[in-house]
C-alpha cells in the first residue's frame, strides 16, 4: 500500500488513508486483494465496475478485522 500511494512509513500512510480518494481507495482495495491471494481479481479491479460505497466499506472492515 505504501508503494501504490507513495508515501513512506506508517505515520505517512495512516496520514494518506484518513483523506482517502477514489484512486487511493482502488490502490488498497487492490493491495488487500493481492495480500489475500486474489491477485488476478486486484489485476482486474480498473475494468471492474466497483461500487465506491461498498468498496470503502469492504477496506473498512479488512482493517477491523486486521486490529
């Protein structure tokens, strides 16, 4: 995620995601697609049709579910 949204650091990216856009929210959806394994899905996320609301709400509980 750090690399996708070029910042550095915990600090930087916790900084990033609290002004979150539609392509940083992309960016992480992607990233945790990727870290669960699905990384032909996250491949195919910028033809996909994603609904932002339940996309920020699906990155919302991963990082609920992450603590």
């Amino acid at each position: 995620m750090e690399s996708g949204l070029e910042v550095a650091g915990m600090e930087a990216l916790a900084e990033r995601v609290a002004r979150m856009s539609a392509g940083d929210l992309m960016v992480v959806l992607a990233a945790l697609l990727r870290g669960g394994g699905e990384g032909e899905l996250a491949d195919g996320l910028a033809r996909a049709a994603v609904e932002p609301k339940c996309a920020a709400e699906a990155v919302a509980a991963a990082f609920r579910a992450a603590v």
